[in-house]
C-alpha cells in the first residue's frame, strides 16, 4: 500500500471563476436609469427573452424568481386535478417537487440508471398508474437524460413532460440543447448554476395551448395585456424585477464560453479517471454533451480496502475538493415526506382519500446504493488543465494506495 504523500498532490486553492463584470455592470446601470424595474415590458426583460431565445427556442417565456418557481408555474399551467400523480427520480433537490406538492398533486419517486444517475426509463415505466399526469426527468449535474426513452413512454400514455435543467445549462442531448423536448422546460439562475443572478429561473414552452397563458401562473393571475385585474384561478407571484432580468441577460452572454470550459475541464477529468481500479465514472452517452454543473463518480469499495468515508478523507488530504456522498438521502426519505408533514401536520389529499401514497413504504434500491458509495466534487470554469491534471493524479494515488 503507497504512504500518503508527503505534500497535497493539488498543491493550490480551488479555483474560483469571476462570475460578474462589465457587461452585468452595463446592463444594471442601464437598468437604474429607468422609471421602472417591472418586469412587464421592461427593456431588460425583453432583452432576456432575446438573449434566452438565441440558445433555446421556446416561443412562450416567463421569467421568475428561481427554478423551483419556475417548475411550480409549469404545474400549475396543467391544471392537474388534487391527487393526480407527477413521477419525479428520488435524485434530486427539492425544488423539483415543491410545485407538485403546493398543488396538492402526489410525487412518486422512481429509481435512477446506475451508470448515469438520471431517472431511470424501467422505473418509470413501472411507476406509471390510472393517476399518472406528467414526467418530470432532471438533467442531474448536466448530463441529459434518455429522452428519446421519456417521451416514448410519455406519448404512449398520454402524459406531458416538464424537462428540470436546472443543472443543465448547455448540456446537449444527441446534439440538441435539453429543454427542447419536452412540452414544458424549466431553468435555474441559481447563484450555484452554470449562469446565475443569485437567484432566478425561467420556464418555457413551444405549446401554444399552455403558453398563452404561461404568465399569469407566475403574476398573480393577472392579465397584463388587457390591464383586468380579475383572476379567475388561482395564481403566485413569482415575478423576475427588471435588474436581474439585466444580470440574466449579461450571463446569457457567456453561455457558450462557460458550459464550453466546463466541458473540457469534465471530459478531461473524465479521461484521467479512465481504467483506475475502484473508480466506477459516470456513464457519458458519445452523442450527447455533458455540461458538467460538477463531477461524480462511485467507489467499486470491492476492489478496495477501504470505506466511501476515508477514502474521501484521503482525497482531501491531498488537496482535493471532494465530499463523500451527494445529497443526504433519496428525497422520499427526508423527515417531511417520512411523516406526511407537508401543511402543518398534515396532508390534505391523503387525508380527503385522494392517494394512498405512503412515503415510509417506498424504496428504490439503485439510488440508495448510489448515495451510500458516491464521491462528489465542485467543478467550474476556473478550473486550469494543470489544475484538473493534479486532481486526476491525486484520484489515482488514492486508489492505487487503498487498491486490494
């Protein structure tokens, strides 16, 4: 077995990209010379539909206050009915199931791939009942999911499909930027995302039967074309203020460049953990273009002697930022869904019979493994070749020291 090294084989600080600049600066002093920051028909708003549409062309936009924001607006644009069931993979942040849950609709946890960590197709085909309404697949740290798979099943059962890129900015799937095949699309501006304003979202759709009506999901249910305040449904106010439109607008502007340096720096990560005994790298379609929002790979603890928990120790030893593990558990098992306490206590649509769903029953076998052996690590435009190089060497070293 090799001895630790003697010196941190990543031998600097974790590189932190200059995320903000001029041309943010430019667009919110623009911003401040206006008589209004609202969001309607303000010069930066339009300025954001302009930029956004340059890259995902989605003919219906509202931009809003997160990604979360920006799915909630998606669910309640369907107008499911109270009990109507959305399948979501139990791998991900909890922004993807607020909306489902705040409109009293039923998430239903289903398994992912092992290999890339995406919601798993056979799952989801085994998940789907006489309540299932939608798909929600999750680009999980910008790799695409298998749509082709997902809107087969979808069209087959007549279900829509809400694409969560919140993770995903630029990723590629089979050449076409992810968002574009689903019925409804949501981003995040996330102050952790690819391109941010600190916070920030925004959803869209080519469905002109959704579309129309897109924004008052989002505005309180108001009409801003006719100026009627009469809201004949029930809406939020998830608005996006004219500064951050500006922010999201400059960011757009780097799209390419980020999510470009950002590959590199994934795909020669990915390259340097090629062939180590013990490493098990995330499964990377060849047709499709991982964006990378970080880097994730799973221990083969078979082939080595030692524990998730030390060998990460190990890594950051050597100067690596890594972490074992992901999110704490698969999102069924969090403490609200393990006790049903989603209104005070309560939740409503099990208690009027309208699912059975019992969280405390639900299991799926991949994720928890996943999360029980997967090493996570930031990764970002700042990164250096020479950087990511001594990354991949102190990858190795460990391995090699805790090889069987």
């Amino acid at each position: 077995m090799n001895q630790p090294s003697s010196q941190p084989i990543v031998d600097e600080p974790f590189p932190l990209p200059q995320r903000w600049g001029e041309a943010e600066i430019e667009l919110l002093s623009q911003a401040m010379r206006q008589q209004s920051l609202f969001y309607w028909k303000g010069p930066q708003t339009e300025a954001l539909y302009d930029a956004f549409r340059q890259f995902y062309p989605l003919q219906y936009l509202f931009p809003c206050s997160s990604g979360t924001a920006s799915i909630h607006i998606a669910l309640a644009a369907l107008k499911f009915k109270p009990g109507d069931e959305v399948i979501v993979p139990c791998i991900t942040d909890m922004g993807s199931v607020l909306g489902i849950l705040h409109q009293q609709l039923v998430p239903v946890f289903v398994d992912i791939d092992p290999l890339t960590y995406n919601i798993d197709p056979e799952s989801t085909r085994n998940a789907i009942t006489l309540k299932t309404r939608a798909i929600l697949p999750v680009h999980l740290c910008g790799n695409p999911c298998d749509m082709n798979s997902m809107m087969a099943i979808a069209r087959k059962h007549e279900l829509v499909v809400i694409e969560d890129c919140a993770q995903a900015w630029g990723a590629r799937y089979q050449g076409e930027l992810v968002g574009l095949q689903g019925d409804l699309s949501c981003y995040s501006f996330n102050d952790f995302k690819h391109l941010s304003c600190g916070d920030g979202g925004i959803v869209g759709t080519n469905n002109e039967a959704l579309g129309l009506n897109l924004s008052k999901w989002g505005d309180k249910c108001y009409n801003r074309v006719t100026g009627i305040r009469n809201p004949d449904e029930l809406a939020l106010n998830y608005r996006m203020s004219e500064p951050l439109s500006a922010i999201c607008t400059a960011q757009l502007g780097k799209h390419d460049d980020i999510v470009a340096r950002r590959h590199r720096t994934g795909m020669l990560l990915h390259s340097l953990l090629e062939g180590i005994p013990g490493i098990v790298r995330t499964k990377i379609n060849p047709e499709d273009t991982h964006s990378f929002y970080n880097y994730i790979f799973r221990l083969n603890l078979e082939e080595l002697d030692t524990t998730r928990s030390a060998f990460a120790a190990a890594l950051q030893a050597e100067g690596v930022n890594a972490e074992d593990g992901y999110i704490p558990a698969p999102v069924y098992r969090y403490d609200l869904f393990q006790t049903h306490n989603f209104y005070a206590g309560t939740w409503p649509i099990r208690d009027f019979g309208l699912t059975d769903m019992d969280y405390t029953k639900v299991k799926c076998p991949v994720a928890e493994e996943f999360l029980d052996d997967c090493i996570h690590m930031p990764l970002n435009e700042a990164m250096t070749e020479t950087y990511t190089e001594k990354v991949g060497l102190a990858i190795k070293t460990v391995a090699d020291r805790f090889a069987r």
